[in-house]
C-alpha cells in the first residue's frame, strides 16, 4: 500500500513543521487528544504512510521532553491499566496495515477526525454516572492502541476512560503524557517494519525538530494560561476540513 513520497522541498518542509509545532502544543498541555490532527494535516498533501512515518519520531520526540514537567504527576494505575490494553492494540493495528490500501487509511484517518470533533460537542452533555470502572480501562486501552497505530488517534478513547475517573486537568496530562510515550515506543518497531521510516522521512523529521520542541515548550507553559476552549475551537474547525477532504479523497 506504500506511496512515493513527493520530493523534498522547503515548502514540504513548512508544513511538515508546523504540523509538528501544532502537535507539541496539544500534546505539551492539552492532554494530546488533538495532537493525531497533525497527522490528519499531512495525509491530505501526502501519503498517509508516509504522514504517519514522518510524525511518529516527533511524537516521541516531544513525549520525552513533556515528561519532566509533568513527572509522578499521573495515576499510575489508570495509566497501567490502559497500556496492558493498548499493546494488544498495537498489534491489532499493524496487521490491518498490511491488509488494506492506501485510499482506506485515508478514510479511518478522516473518519476518526471526524468523529473526535463529534465526541468533543456531544461529551460535555453526556452523564458517564460517576467512574467507570478499572476493566473498562483495558477495553479503552485495546482502542487507544490500534487508533494511535493506525492514525496516531489514540487520544479520544483514552480521554473517555481517563476523564471519567475524576481525574484533575494536570493529573489527566499527566496521565497521556505517560501513557503515550510507552504507546508510541510500541509503535517504532513494527513501524519500521512496515517500511514507513524512510530517509526522506528521516530528513524531513531533521529539519522539523525544532517546530516540535517550540511547540512543547508553548504547550507546557500554555497549560495552565490559555483556555481549552480556545485551543480547541481551532483544532474542531481544521479537523473538520481534513477530515472530510481525506474521507473524500480516500472514497474517489
């Protein structure tokens, strides 16, 4: 299912660069449920494999260096309970990879675009009835896993879980800053696999290293200044956009 990546060039670089200042902002203070939107970005310019490819070391990247602010600051044991669920995930992910095209991982991303903003508008006014219980967290987990192989989606079903268990704005951040650095770690090897590593992608990931580490360092300071609402009211109207036109794409 691979595509030729297009050729190098300042302007691939540019916009590679600042998918990655957009995704180490969400992921450095808004809880990374909307950081997956820099890989939704790309996969309408390029080839989803390649999206994803190019993201993944960044992701990682700005994993590593949102951990220290946010340290021992996680529940521990909802965050567990998650990455036992999600490494079955992973592995659930790779193998439909390998059995689908590139026009059908265009949809799953637009689609899980798509349907991010939805739960986003309707969660506010859903009753969850208190805490979900511990086992729901591994069922969350086993979809954090395969949409994060897949799209680098897994915010959403891991927010759903994590949100319910009453957790605070910082222990929730926390929490996915922890859980999606070992997630992503998960992802390297059957990436690499898979041949999504390139040295195009890795030459392009040289450059946007510090559109990546810019936005982190925005995020964790952003945290606790900027409102969610703002932040999140942008992110909705972009995804909206994308998602439909890779669902489109991926359709015709």
């Amino acid at each position: 299912m691979s595509e030729a990546l297009p050729e190098v060039t300042p302007l691939l670089v540019l916009g590679c660069g600042l998918a990655a200042l957009f995704a180490g902002i969400s992921k450095g203070g808004f809880g990374s449920g909307a950081a997956f939107g820099a890989s939704a970005i790309l996969a309408v310019v390029i080839p989803p494999g390649a999206a994803l490819g190019i993201m993944l070391p960044i992701l990682m990247l700005i994993d590593a260096v949102t951990l220290k602010p946010y340290w021992r600051r996680w529940s521990w044991l909802d965050t567990k309970i998650l990455i036992a669920g999600a490494v079955p995930g992973v592995a659930l992910g790779a193998w439909l990879y390998t059995q689908v095209s590139s026009d059908v991982i265009r949809v799953i991303i637009g689609a899980v675009a798509l349907l991010f903003v939805a739960w986003q508008v309707i969660k506010d006014r859903l009753s969850l009835g208190g805490h979900l219980p511990l086992w729901t967290g591994g069922i969350a987990g086993i979809v954090t896993g395969f949409t994060s192989f897949i799209s680098h989606a897994g915010g959403p079903p891991a927010a759903v879980y994590m949100l319910s268990r009453g957790m605070d704005k910082t222990t929730y951040q926390a929490s996915t800053v922890l859980l999606f650095w070992i997630v992503n770690i998960a992802k390297f090897i059957p990436y690499a696999f898979l041949g999504l590593f390139t040295w195009q992608t890795l030459v392009i990931d040289l450059f946007i290293v510090p559109f990546a580490l810019l936005g982190a360092w925005i995020g964790v300071k952003a945290h606790h200044r900027v409102p969610e609402r703002l932040f999140f009211a942008l992110t909705y109207l972009f995804l909206i956009i994308t998602g439909a036109k890779l669902v489109w794409d991926g359709l015709s």
